[in-house]
C-alpha cells in the first residue's frame, strides 16, 4: 500500500501562522520534500522537529519527483512544502500531485498561509470572482502579449512579482490596462513592515518607477469594466426562434418564449418568422 503525499503550507512571514495540523503532519511524515532544505530547517528548528529531507525546486522536480514518488508508493508519508505559502500554487509541486494522481498516490492539502488569498482579502478589490496569473513571463514581449489577452478581463486580476522586476511590470500594466485601473500593492505580507498601497496603475508606475522597493510583492489589479451588450434585434430573435424550433416548440410557442427572453415584440418576431 503506497503511503500519503501532503501538501503542507508554511508561514509567508510570521511564524505564529503555524496551525497545530502543520505542525503535527510535519512531524509524524516519513521524510520532506522541501524547496530550500536551508529554510526549512529553520522552520522545523523553530517547532523542534528533526526529520529527514530532500530537496525538490523547479531545477531538479523531474528527477527528484520520481524519486519521491518511488518512496511513496513504497509506502513512506511525505510533506511537501515551499519556501513560503501552499506548495502546488505557482509552484512545482503542481508536478508531484500532477504525478501522484497518475500513480493512485493519496494526496492530502493541508489548509494554510497562501499569500494570494491573503492579498485578495485586504486588497479592497472586488473578491467575488477573481483570476490568478501567478508570475508573468520575464521576457518583455511575451508579457505584453500574455497583458493583451487579459485587457477585457472582467475578473479581479491578481499576479505575484519580484522587487527587482516590480517597476518594469507596472509600467506594462499601466501600458495594457490603463493608468487609472485601480490596483493594490500588497508587500511584505503578515512580516513586520507589512504595507498594503491602494492606487491606480499609472500612479504605481510612477512611485515605483525610481523607487527600487524591497520584499515580494502581490499585486491585485480591478477587472475590466463590464462591456455593454447591444440589445437584442429581429435576428437575434429569429436565430433563438430556429434553436427552440430545432428542440421541438411549435413557431407560436418559440416565438412567445424568444420574444419573452429577448424582450421583442411578439408579434413582430411572428411576422418575421412566418415571412421568413
């Protein structure tokens, strides 16, 4: 019987995030898959937990991901954990649930710290539907192209960046978007100097602009403005009025409930429909 690979979050800067559950799941696996080994010892120096690790990060997850599932299904428990948030979330633990799920291999996630939902809950940004980016592509065209898609999108828009590509960033997001898009800036998240700037695109490129900051960074951007729609005319009533035909209405009921939903006049989209 294979063992149980669990995703255990860790603290994105305060260590008194710590749940019981992540504590006691670190503590009774087999061995840790961690992305750093010399940041994870000190986090399981500060819970008095000595455990076996191996490292697995984006430069060896092919290789090191069969090894650890090779334990698993031997039948050893592994915690997998990131240097910061819910590993699998913009991270290549994405690919070891992607393979233990191939293999059968149980999969358990432990809830915890995951700095996107934190940003997006202090954010004062719409919460109700929302996209995750993740991290844009690093090369300027690609980025821009990867913006372009998302111009119209009407959702919350959340990414994470660097400090050091910060700048660069904001001034493609003022570019694509528009410089009165509201955004938030949410730095340091739960650490010390924690700092949550709520502005526009434009006015962020500009403070940022000569300004190199420190710390990560997640930025929650406003969606799109919702478009309005055209309202509904003779064709679209006739194109409704054929579908409901095809689905087997008579005319006069197909054109009572199109008319209805489309908010046309009855007989009017009759006429057209027996003339037609």
């Amino acid at each position: 019987m294979s063992g149980t690979l669990y995703l255990v979050p860790t603290p994105i800067g305060n260590l008194g995030d710590i749940s019981q559950r992540m504590a006691d799941t670190l503590s009774g696996a087999d061995f840790i898959a961690a992305e750093d080994t010399r940041v994870t010892v000190k986090l399981l120096n500060h819970l008095g937990i000595k455990k076996p690790m191996v490292p697995y990060h984006r430069h060896n997850c092919q290789d090191m991901g069969g090894v650890v599932a090779d334990r698993l299904l031997a039948g050893e428990n592994c915690a997998l954990v990131t240097d910061a948030g819910t590993p699998a979330i913009s991270d290549p633990g994405e690919e070891l649930v992607a393979r233990c799920v191939r293999l059968d291999i149980p999969v358990v996630a432990v809830p915890g710290p995951c700095a996107l939902v934190t940003a997006l809950a202090v954010s004062g940004q719409p919460t109700g539907r929302f996209t995750f980016e993740g991290f844009l592509p690093m090369n300027k065209k690609n980025r821009r192209a990867r913006l372009e898609q998302l111009r119209g999108e009407e959702r919350t828009l959340i990414f994470y960046e660097a400090p050091h590509k910060l700048a660069a960033t904001l001034r493609d997001l003022a570019d694509t978007l528009g410089p009165d898009r509201p955004v938030s800036l949410c730095r340091e998240l739960t650490k010390l100097h924690e700092e949550v700037v709520r502005t526009t695109l434009g006015a962020a490129a500009e403070r940022y602009r000569d300004e190199p900051p420190r710390g990560e960074f997640v930025l929650v951007v406003r969606g799109a403005e919702p478009r309005e729609e055209a309202p509904a005319d003779l064709e679209d009533g006739l194109l409704l009025v054929e579908r409901l035909r095809e689905e087997g209405l008579s005319l006069r009921d197909a054109v009572k409930r199109a008319a209805k939903e489309l908010g046309l006049s009855r007989n009017e989209l009759y006429d057209r429909a027996v003339g037609k």
